[in-house]
C-alpha cells in the first residue's frame, strides 16, 4: 500500500532567517500545521519544536534556523510499511513529501499509522500489541517546568497527569506551546486556554511560566482514552478523532501508560518481509541516461517489486526490458516490457512514455493491477489459480 491517501498540504514554507514568531504568526494564520525551512530553494528541515520551550528566546529576534531539524523527504509512491520504519528509526512526527524532485507535502506519523493497521497483516491486532510509554509520575501541583524538562530529555509530546496515584489530566506539547507562544485559539475548542491565550497572563516570560502549576495547562476534563483490550485500529481511529498522538491506556480505573504513535509505527515497521524475487534489466546500460536516472529507475523497481510480493506470495523473477525511441525533435520516447516468472505461472505488462522512470512506474502498476485481477478470479475459478 502507498502513503498517497495520507499526503497532506498541511504546510508553509519560511526561510531559514525568518524569525520564531513569524513561522507561529504564519501557522496561526493560514492554520498549516507545519513549516519546512529552506535556504535559497533547497530544503534545510523542520523546525525542531521541543527547543523552543527550552530556549530562553525572544521570538520576536530569534531566527528559526537555530532550531532546525534535518528530516529525509519521502516518494509520494513510498511503501506504507517502510516509511513507518523510517519515521520510527527518525523519530518523526512529520515528514515531507516529493514529487519530481519537488515537495508537494507532508506525511503525519499518525496517518501512516491509520494505513499500517489497515493492512491484512495487522488484522487482530490489540493495543498490548504496542509498546507502552511510562515516564516520571507528574502531579497537578508540579511545577510546568518540569514536564518541560520531561518532555525535551524524553523525547515524548504528551504527559498523564496524577492526583493522589489516580490519572487527573494529560498534558501536551501544544498544551504549553499555546500558553507560550499564544498558539492559534481556532486550532483547540478549549474555552479556558483560548481565554488565557487572549490576556496578559500569555506573555509571561519563561521563567514565571515555569513555576506555573501543571493544572493551569492540562486538560482535564472528559479525558480521551482505550483499554488495552481494544484492537489497535479503534485506538489510532480515536488518536485521529481527537487529533491527538498519544493515548492513556487505562483497564478498569487503573493506569498502565501512554500509547504513542511512534510504537504503533514500530509493530508496522516489522512486517516488513525479505524480498523473494530477483530483477533483470535488458536494455538499461545501452540507453543515454545520466547516473542519476540508473539510479532512479533500479529503485523504482526495487520499491515496486516489494509491493508486487504481497500480491505473489511465492518466489518470482522479473525481467525488464527497456528500449528507448528517439522522435522528431530530438526526444526520446521509452517502452517497457515486464515479463513476472512465478511457479507455473507468467505475467506480463507493458507501457510507454515519454518519461522514462514514469514508463516504469506504470508498467509495475498494470502488473498489480492484473496480478490482483487473477487473484480475484483465482478465488472462484479453480482452472484459473492465483498468483
């Protein structure tokens, strides 16, 4: 399955020398979620959020490219499975998207979760499938630096809440982010931060705001949460309800600890299976392309081939034939020719375009395509056996 259901334009783009409170004024502004940073038209990264609450910084002067945060960009066409491993081996709640070499959008770690427990392989799976997140018992009186602290050394965006040894509140990133840096009112329904945000309590500097108790940011009240014999899938359907990317796992009254995304992407991540077919070119070398193109095309191929193993489930071997025609003009139009080889059974496809690596893409998808057609047919036709 490929990312492309869950490719968002839910971003702005600032560079590198604008200031913090221009990149929240933007956000605000055109209610975008992210910002990518470039300098000069190249793409330097996110900005690295957990630092600003650390900073003693003036917004208003300090300049975004001190909290940048260097991520990988993805293919729209990327497999769901391997980019849950990546934003889980990255640690990413983010990730950009591109399409010609050119950013088209970003990916949420928690959409990728939402394909990745709707592939046949995670059927069954329970919330204990995951692994749990328990950190520092943090009490409503504490002070909201420590959970500032918590959350930048422990790497985590949401924190549960205890009075007396019982679970009273869970507190977020953007829970303090909006105190601090009067985050959008129209990006959270909660009537008592939107007040806050709106007086001067919301620009007390760093230091007041760290002796300030939890309870003045927590949400408290009507408390999201999943039993850990929930199946995996009602808990990232909640997550995505509540826009939220961390739930509390409670079992009859009793906490047993945060559900993040970033372990749901890890389980999906290991499905990942070693590949059972070999690729052939034909053709390949003797055509006039730059390295860069090989390189392309042979990783299209590889990322392509994986996706076509869920549809064949036994061994195969590919062979792709590439010829290239040069037309009026000087321009070169491609034909591809694939030939799949499994036990007893062939399958072929073919496409032409002008563009080369898309020729190539499109031939793999009438191969799906068809290998999905037999399977179907293979269910009720016993003359006619699935791949």
């Amino acid at each position: 399955m490929e990312i492309a259901p869950a490719i968002k334009e839910d971003f702005i783009v600032l560079d590198d020398e604008a200031t913090v409170s221009k990149i929240i004024g933007e956000l605000t502004q055109f209610e975008k979620r992210i910002g990518l940073v470039f300098r000069n038209n190249k793409y330097l990264g996110l900005v690295e959020k957990r630092k600003l609450l650390k900073s003693k910084i003036d917004p208003t002067e300090t300049k975004i490219k001190n909290y940048v945060q260097s991520t990988p960009i993805v293919s729209e066409h990327a497999d769901v499975i391997e980019t849950a491993y990546l934003m889980y081996q990255s640690d990413l709640e983010y990730v950009p998207v591109e399409r010609n070499k050119e950013i088209v959008g970003v990916l949420r770690a928690i959409d990728v979760a939402s394909l990745g427990v709707n592939l046949p392989e995670a059927k069954g799976w329970k919330v204990t499938k995951a692994k749990f997140v328990k950190v520092k018992n943090i009490t409503k009186d504490d002070n909201i630096s420590t959970v500032i602290d918590l959350m930048h050394n422990e790497g985590i965006d949401h924190v549960p809440i205890f009075d007396q040894g019982k679970l009273y509140g869970v507190i977020s990133y953007k829970d303090i982010l909006r105190k601090y840096l009067n985050w959008s009112p129209r990006r959270d329904v909660s009537r008592k931060f939107n007040v806050m945000a709106s007086t001067k309590s919301a620009e007390v500097d760093s230091s007041k705001l760290g002796s300030l108790p939890v309870s003045d940011f927590s949400t408290n009240d009507n408390i999201s949460s999943i039993a850990s014999t929930n199946s995996l899938k009602e808990a990232v359907n909640l997550m995505l309800t509540k826009n939220i990317s961390s739930l509390p796992v409670v079992d009859k009254g009793e906490y047993q600890g945060m559900l993040v995304v970033k372990y749901i992407l890890r389980d999906i991540a290991s499905l990942k299976i070693p590949k059972n077919f070999n690729i052939r070119f034909v053709g390949l070398n003797s055509l006039k392309l730059e390295p860069h193109q090989i390189y392309n095309i042979k990783k299209i191929a590889s990322n392509e081939s994986f996706k076509l193993q869920r549809q064949i489930k036994n061994n195969f071997e590919l062979v792709i034939h590439i010829k290239g025609y040069e037309k009026e003009g000087g321009r070169d139009k491609y034909s591809v020719h694939m030939r799949v080889e499994g036990p007893g059974k062939i399958l072929t496809s073919s496409q032409d375009d002008w563009d080369i690596e898309t020729a190539v893409r499109k031939t793999f998808n009438n191969a799906k395509n068809n290998a999905g057609t037999r399977n179907k047919r293979g269910k009720h036709e016993k003359s006619f056996p699935p791949f």
